[in-house]
C-alpha cells in the first residue's frame, strides 16, 4: 500500500489520451471496470447472455411466423377484449405494459434511494415495484386463461397457424417466468433492507459475503432488463 | 528480439480494493460436500467429468469393434450403433470437455492465477457444480429408460429426432434434451463466476495483459460459452415442447410409416442453424482453453518467453470473435442460398489467419528454447502436431465445393476427431502431468506418463490418419454397417480392422494414465515446490497443495508478466511474477546496470 504509484499504466499521470486511454483503463491493475462492484458486473453479464436466449426466441418466432403456410391469425382481433358493448383490441396488453414501464419508474426511485441507504423508502418502492410486477403477471394468468378457453393451445388453435399459440405461450411464459423470479427476489431484498442487513453488513445469503445496498442495484439492472425484453415482446406480438 | 519490455515496469499502482472476504465452512458437510472453495469444486468438475469420459470412451471401442469386425457382436445392433454414437459424440464434447476445461481447470487455476482468493460468488459456483452432476445424472438415466438413449446424431436434427424411427425418439432424447438445459443453467452460473473474477477480482498488478495466456484462453471460452449456449438451450425447449406436446417449431408436415402426422409448418433449417451458432463456437470453447494452457506449458519446459504475447492475446479474442460467424460452413449441404456458402467459407478461411498466427508464435517459442522433453512439453507438442493436422483439412472442408462430397463421410470424423478431439485431449494430459504435482503435492510417475504419451500421440495418429482415406473413399459415417458395396474393398475392411485394434490400444492406454493418477494420488513421490519452475503465480502459493484462500497472510503483488524466463543478467532462468524487482538475483558482473 505504500509505494507509491510512477510508471505503471494506471498512474493518473501517464495514461494515454483517446482510444489508448481506454484500452489502457481497461486493462488495467485489478479491476477492468472500476467502481463497479461484483454483483453489477456479473449482472450485466448475465444480462448479455439472457439477451441472446430472447432474441434466439424472438428469432425463431419470426422464422416459424414465416415457415408456417397456415394463416397467422390477427393479433388486434385475438387479444381484443369485450367491454362496454365493444371489442376494444389489445387494451389488456396496454394495460399491462403501462404497469411495467411503471413499475420500472418506482424501481429506479429504489435505486436511488438505496443509493443514499434510506432504508424505509428503498422498502416502500421495493415492495411497490414487486406489487406492479405481482399484478403484471396476475394479467398474464387471466390473459391466458382466457386464450385457453377460447381454444387456443400450444399445438394449435382455432384462429391460424398452430405456431402462434406454440411461441405465444412460450415466449411470454418465459417472460412470465423472469417477471415472477423478479418479483420474488424484490420481496427478499425488500425484507433484507427493511431489516437493516444492509447497514450492518450481515452476511447474505448466495454469497455469505457482508451485505450491502449494490444489491439493490443490480435487482433494479434484472428488471429494467425485463421491462425492455418485455417491450420487444409486446411489439413483435401484439403489433405485428 | 528478446522481449523484455513488461520487465522494465517495475512499479505497481496502489491497491484500489480491499482484500476479498473468505467465506469459511462450518460443518464437514460444507467442508467436504457442499464445498465453495474452487479448488475443490474444481477437483469435483474434473472427477465427474473424466468418470463421464471414460462412458464415452467405453462406447468408441464398442462403435470401433462394430466397425472393425461387422457380423460378429451380436449385442451392437444397428439401433445400439447409433445410440452409442450419439451418446459418444455428446459425452465428448459437452460433458467431458466443456466442463473438463471450464469447470475443471477454469476453477483451479483462475482464482490461483490471477491471485484472487477465492472466486466471487463461491456459493453460485458450488450450485454450479451441483447442477453439472444432475445434468450428468440425467444424460446416464437415459441409458436405462424404454427405447433407450437418443440415437439421433451428437447433433440431435429434427425431424428425425423425434420420430419413431429413430432409436430413443420418447423418453431418450427427452431426457437428452433435458440434460443440456441443466447443463447449461450449472455452466452458466460456473462461468459468471470465473468471467468476473477475471475482470474484477485480479490482485494488486495483476493488469490484463500480465496475465498468463491460460486464463486468457478460458477467459475467451467462458465468454463464449455465455452468448453460445443460449442458443442451444432455447432450441432444447422448443425440441422439447415439439415431442412432448406436439407443438410445430422444428417439424414440418411430415408422413410417417404412411401416416400424415399431426405436425406442419415448423421449420427444420432453423434448428439447424440454431444447433450451429452453438455449435461451432463450441469448438472453440474446447480449443482456446487448449490453446491457452498450451502456451504456458511450452513457455514453462522451453525456459522461453512466449513468442509474441500481446499477438497471441489478440489472436485469441479474435477467433473468439469470428467463431460467430462461420456457423454455416456445416450446413453446406442443407439446401440453403448459395451466396450463403459463399459468405461462410471466406469467413471460415479468415479464421484459418489468427489461428496460423498461433501455431507460427507456438513453434517460434520452441525456435531456440532450452527445451526439456517433459511430459508437458511432449504433450504440447503433439498437440501442436496434430492441431496443423486437423487444421489443414478444416481448410479442406471450409470450402463448398470440396465439403459437399466428402460431408457425412469418415473424412469428417477424422478431422473433427483430430482437431477437436485428440488436440485438446492431449492438451489435458498434458496439463495434468503439469499441474498434479500443484493440486496434490505428488509427481505422477514417468515411466507410466511416457507409456501413455508414446502410446496415446502415436496411436492416435494410427486410428485417424488412415480415416482421412477412408473418407475419401467414401466411407460414410454413422454407418453401422456397409455391407456390399463396389468401392468397400478387402483393404478397406482390413483398415478398418487394423484402426479398431489401434483404438483399443489407445484406450488400454488411457487406463494406465487413471491407474497412474490413482496409485500417484497416494503413493506418488512428493513433488517439490514449483517442480518445473514456472512463475505463474498459483506455485508461488505458501503451502503445496495450496490451501484455502490460496495465498497466505498477504495475497501477492505481481510486477511483471508470467513469461519471465531465462532473463539476461538475472542469476535464475526464471523470474516469478511475485518477485520485488529489487529482490531479483543478478549476475554479478552485471552490477552497477
Ligand atoms: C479413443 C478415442 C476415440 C475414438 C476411438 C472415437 C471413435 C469414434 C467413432 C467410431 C465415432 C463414430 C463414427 C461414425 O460411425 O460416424 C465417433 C464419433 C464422434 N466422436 Fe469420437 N472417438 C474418440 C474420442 C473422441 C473425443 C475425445 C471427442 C471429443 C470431441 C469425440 C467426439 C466425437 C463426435 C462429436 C462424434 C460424432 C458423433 C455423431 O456423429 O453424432 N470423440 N468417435
Ligand atoms: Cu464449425
């Protein structure tokens, strides 16, 4: 710790300008990026990777979609709801993507609020972010319970192509499936900075290393991420 | 030139965070078992991996007998046959050699290397584990349910993967299918680990490009393996969800035994595809690892600098990189737009360059070194050897025109056995006989590691050397049987009679080297501190076998690159990475410089 620091690339002093510069922050002693605690890191990378298993879906999707010599059926007349003596098309779906990118917004207030360890309002928008997620998913139950009753199954449906139900139900189930992962791990967090784990450095659980607030933010990386995927989903879907 | 640049940094910036937290087992269960030291969690990789191995390697001597000796096993029919060459070819690739590599050595060596600790989510790295041996428990349940195991091909392409016709169409490539998801779940929660401890948990001085071309490999494979595997896992759901519930991804309309079946409309080309922009990335996440350790150990027992490291690093990202745009040159026979073939050969013979790169800066680090033939160095060197071999007639293949007469023939199998086979293998050999004496305090015995090495590079080369004849010939492959035929000729049955004894040999030689790490493990001479003196940092560790957390009270502080090797001017023919520059013994007539 003592000697100090002269030749070596990472020296504020030497560090080359432009492009060299970053190749040589990056490369440098002990961290590529710097401040960026483990959690963040491996979430985006984590991230990266999932972003490849959506888009392997989402192209597969349109490969089926065009392979497919049935009809695909149409989405405006499939997910149209009956209310008020009308069929209003995808009003459900707007509902439910209005509720995500909100939930997103509340997410973000948590991260900055952890940001400044307020324990009480990173829990409140914590818990609020997991509830719009809660209720996003519970729309999804009652989207597909009602696809089901009308028929529509993984291996075909009354409307078209069998291979609408087929990648409908597995790519939003996927999604599905990360939204409610999501919101179960915002209820532990929450419960974790409501107990003041996170001040006291108590041992968490995954890594029994001491606790601290960068949890929050990279809960908040996973479920902006799942906002955005879902944003594909719902354009290649509903407004194709 | 000799390249003594990363010599003159001699200064180390100051160090930017804390000493990683250990975390400390509290009961024998988490100790032994449950264990979050990589180390250990490596060694449980390694074992598992090579108990798999040897399954597969059971079934090539079982496919090989069928091959050599047609009409005398009664028990290989031809159902069997194919099942036994899926099996193997899976086994091999993903089982054995994508978690021998990346788990095994990936866990061992990174954290020692880099001079971390410990790696930076141990728990999610012992769950990585864990799911590995499910994933493996599985692919060993489909031996032993109805119908028996996949017999689709390694490469598993629908339709007929799942119609009756194929051995294993229910419960076997279900299970299969299965497998590689969990696989690749375990893998992923493994290789988030050893990326960002690559990336944020090195030690103080420990920049990027002082690191041994070891992790650099692994580095580029796990990174790989991340964006590649996804692929595979999606099209595992979607073959899945097409047996199980008879949903149209991959299956076209189709008619079987003359009966119209309930599919229509999927999209058989597209598993393809997927199955390749998988695939052959895979081959790379079996081969950089290779490459990387590979440098070091023809560094280390050639007492020479490797040639060129910033080149070999970049070489390294650089068909990392490129390996995700040649995924067609497998599908040249697939039907698909021939400007495709034409845009995936050129990208497939771009790659052939950073790969020559390597093989030029492997044999120029030879070019005057004080070469000592260890096993390491045996061992490098016939991968180097057969690594060209294969390499020569990738090029071979990466052509259209060429590859669509000799694709599906026993050509194919020997190149890919050359090249991502025996290469590689050879490579873990060689890395075992290097690093045993680090991981259990033991030298493995000589005698028996020049039997299997002689035996092993020679033999392998009597089995696959011949194949590339018989390719041309037009041997197919995945043939139980050829039966008549106006080009199987007497020399051609006699070939494949003398190649089957070859593969035996091989393998009998394969159980001396498990017999020899055995017998080693207890019994072997105690190796001494940093045997082959190397200056990587994992030997510079206090104890032998390092201990938990690696290093002692402090964890190192490294001032130059791993490659410090016969120095001008310095007493020792080589520098660790650790040494104080003020601390390195000089010649004495070189003092006052
Ligand atoms: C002693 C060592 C080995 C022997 C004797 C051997 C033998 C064989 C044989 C006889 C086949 C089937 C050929 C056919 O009928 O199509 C085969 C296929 C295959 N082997 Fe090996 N093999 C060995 C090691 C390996 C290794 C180390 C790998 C790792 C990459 C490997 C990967 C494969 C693959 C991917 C296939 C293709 C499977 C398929 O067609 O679906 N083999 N091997
Ligand atoms: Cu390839």
């Amino acid at each position: 710790m003592t000697e100090a620091n002269v030749t070596h690339g990472a020296g504020p002093g030497d560090r080359p300008d432009g492009l060299q510069g970053v190749v040589a922050d990056f490369a440098s002693d002990q961290r590529a990026f710097k401040n960026v605690h483990w959690g963040k890191a491996m979430m985006w990378i984590f991230l990266l990777s999932d972003t490849f298993i959506f888009s392997t879906f989402l192209v597969s999707y349109m490969t089926v979609r065009m392979s497919t010599v049935v009809e695909w059926p149409i989405p405006s007349d499939v997910f149209a709801l009956h209310m008020f003596g009308a069929d209003i098309p995808l009003i459900l779906i707007a509902i439910m993507t209005f509720i995500l990118i909100t939930s997103s917004g509340t997410m973000a207030l948590a991260v900055n609020f952890g940001y400044r360890q307020n324990r009480k309002v990173t829990t409140l928008l914590l818990i609020i972010t997991a509830l719009l997620g809660a209720s996003f998913v519970g729309m999804q139950v009652f989207e597909w319970s009602k696809l089901i009753h009308e028929g529509v199954r993984p291996w075909g449906n009354p409307f078209g192509a069998p291979q609408f139900g087929a990648t409908f139900f597995m790519i939003t189930g996927f999604h599905g499936l990360h939204v409610s992962v999501g919101v179960l791990f915002l209820f532990i967090v929450a419960r974790k900075v409501w107990r003041g784990d996170y001040d006291v450095g108590r041992r968490g659980f995954f890594t029994s290393r001491k606790g601290t607030y960068d949890i929050v933010e990279s809960m908040g990386l996973y479920w902006h991420f799942v906002d955005l995927v879902w944003v594909f989903i719902f354009a290649f879907f509903y407004l194709w | 030139m000799v390249d003594i640049t990363q010599e003159k940094v001699e200064n180390v910036g100051p160090a930017e965070v804390p000493e990683m937290e250990l975390y400390h087992a509290h009961s024998w269960w988490t100790k032994y078992v449950f264990c979050q030291d990589a180390k250990v969690i490596a060694i449980q990789y390694g074992g598992t991996a090579v108990a798999i191995g040897m399954v597969g390697l059971i079934l090539s001597w079982v496919m090989r007998l069928q091959l050599g000796f047609p009409e005398t096993f009664s028990f290989i029919s031809p159902e069997a046959y194919l099942q036994f060459v899926t099996m193997h070819g899976m086994i091999m690739v993903i089982y054995l050699l994508t978690a021998l590599f990346l788990g095994g050595f990936g866990n061992y060596l990174i954290p020692l290397m880099v001079g971390a600790r410990d790696m930076v989510f141990p728990y999610v790295n012992m769950l990585s584990y864990w799911i590995y041996l499910l994933a493996v428990l599985i692919l060993v349940a489909s031996f032993f349910v109805p119908g028996g195991p996949s017999g689709a091909g390694w490469t598993l392409y629908p339709p007929q993967a799942i119609l009756s016709g194929t051995p294993g169409s229910g419960a076997g490539i279900v299970l299969m299918l299965i497998s590689l998801a969990f696989f690749i779940v375990g893998f992923t929660m493994g290789g988030l680990n050893y990326v960002v401890t690559i990336l944020q948990a090195r030690t103080r001085g420990m920049t990027l490009m002082r690191m041994p071309l070891t992790i650099w490999g692994i580095f580029t494979a796990t990174v790989l393996a991340l964006l590649a595997f996804p692929a595979l896992f999606v099209s595992a759901i979607m073959m899945t969800l097409d047996s199980v519930l008879g949903t149209s991804f991959f299956m076209p309309a189709i008619v079987e035994f003359g009966e119209q079946l309930a599919y229509g409309g999927g999209s058989p080309v597209l598993f393809q595809h997927l199955f390749w922009f998988f695939g052959h990335p895979e081959v790379y996440i079996v081969a950089l690892p290779a490459f990387g350790v590979v440098s070091d150990l023809l560094s280390v027992h050639a007492r020479r600098h490797i040639f060129g490291y910033r080149m070999m690093v970049w070489a390294i990202v650089g068909i990392g990189a490129l390996s995700f745009v040649v995924w067609a040159h497998h599908m040249y026979v697939s039907g698909m737009n021939p400007y495709f073939g034409f845009f995936f050969a050129t990208t497939t013979l771009i790659i052939a360059v950073p790969t020559a790169l390597k093989v030029y800066n492997w044999t120029l680090t030879l070019w005057r070194g004080d070469i000592h033939l260890t096993l390491p160095m045996l061992f490098s060197i016939a991968f180097i050897i057969t690594f060209v071999n294969g390499g020569i007639t990738g090029l071979f293949l990466g052509n259209v025109v060429v590859d669509v007469p000799l694709s599906d023939t026993m050509f194919v199998v020997a190149h890919f056995h050359m090249v991502m086979g025996v290469a590689p293998i050879l490579v873990v050999f060689g890395a075992i006989y290097h690093w045993f004496p680090l991981m259990s305090g033991r030298m493995l015995n000589n005698a028996m590691g020049q039997f299997h090495f002689w035996v092993t590079f020679l033999g392998a080369y009597l089995i696959y050397f011949p194949m590339h004849y018989l390719g041309f010939v037009g041997v197919p492959r995945r043939y139980w049987e050829i039966g008549e035929t106006s080009f199987i000729t007497t020399p051609i049955e006699s070939l494949n009679a003398f190649i089957t004894v070859a593969a035996l040999i091989v393998g009998f030689a394969q159980l001396v080297f498990i017999y020899n790490i055995i017998v080693s493990v207890f019994k072997g001479e105690p190796a001494e501190r940093n045997p082959w003196k190397a200056t990587s940092l994992e030997w510079q560790t206090e104890t032998v076998p390092p201990g938990h957390g690696n290093f002692g009270e402090e964890a190192p502080v490294v001032y130059r690159w791993a490659y410090s090797f016969s120095v001008p001017g310095a007493v020792d023919d080589y520098i660790p990475q650790n040494v104080h520059p003020d601390d390195v013994k000089k010649i004495a007539a070189a003092e006052g410089d």
